[in-house]
C-alpha cells in the first residue's frame, strides 16, 4: 500500500512507501502481440481457412496461439515466455522491458537502483508482540487482521 505522489508516507501498514506515475508499457507491445484478439480468438480459424483456400499446405499444422503452456514451458505464436524461469532468459526479458520503456520514455531513467530491503528476517516472538507498537500511528487494518 503506498501514499500518492507528494504525500507523506506514515509507516501504517497502508501507507509504507510512495510513488508517482513515470509511464507505461503494455505486455502485448512487449510480447509482440500487435492485435491481441486475432492472437487469441480468430489465429487458428484464420489458419484453417487459408488450408481450405490452399494458401497452406494440407500437411501445415494450425495450432491455438497461447502466450505460455506450462506443459511445454514455452508459448505458441510467441516465444517471449519460453523458459519462464530461466534466469538468463528473465534477465532478458527485463531488458527488453527497460529498452520499451527507454525508446517510449527517452528522458526517463531505464532503470533505477533497488531500494534498500529493511526485511532481513522474523524476530522471535514478533507475531505476539502487542498490536498497537509505542509511537505508532492507529491503523484499522490492524482491526482485519487474522
């Protein structure tokens, strides 16, 4: 849960960091998906007929596009998810995501530092600590809590 630009992050556990819009990129673009619909719904009824119209083979497989088969762990009509978690090919695909955002956003950051992970572990006994810490601001979210 974040604070919106310009607001003061409070440290309530609704409110523990902050963020303000840099721009967007779409999965499809990056994908190369360029129309979604004929990807997913008419790509195989649109092979079908180019076999009957002899524009393909008889012998030439249509196949239903899909993103990413987990049976196979790779996509059909595109390969952007194969090897879903390869670290080298997710590494890849973070830079790609960088450079789609860089030539969209040329005077944005393509990438910005980590920032800093305070969480390095569980403190003994932290689950029975009492709700409400000294100092700290009342939240309702303490209230849902199970």
């Amino acid at each position: 849960p974040a604070a919106t630009a310009g607001d003061e992050v409070t440290g309530e556990p609704t409110c523990t960091y902050t963020y303000e819009p840099a721009g967007e990129i779409f999965l499809d673009e990056l994908v190369g998906i360029d129309d979604y619909n004929e990807f997913w719904n008419t790509s195989y009824t649109d092979c079908e007929k180019k076999k009957d119209h002899g524009e393909l083979p008889h012998s030439h497989v249509c196949r239903h596009n899909k993103e990413y088969d987990p049976k196979t762990d790779k996509g059909v009509g595109t390969d952007f998810w194969n090897g879903k978690l390869d670290k080298e090919k997710c590494s890849e695909r973070l830079d790609k995501a960088r450079a789609l955002f860089k030539k969209k956003f040329p005077d944005l950051p393509e990438h910005l530092d980590e920032p800093a992970c305070e969480f390095d572990m569980y403190y003994q006994g932290e689950f029975d600590w009492k709700i409400n810490h000294t100092g700290a601001v009342k939240s309702s979210w303490w209230d849902d809590r199970m």
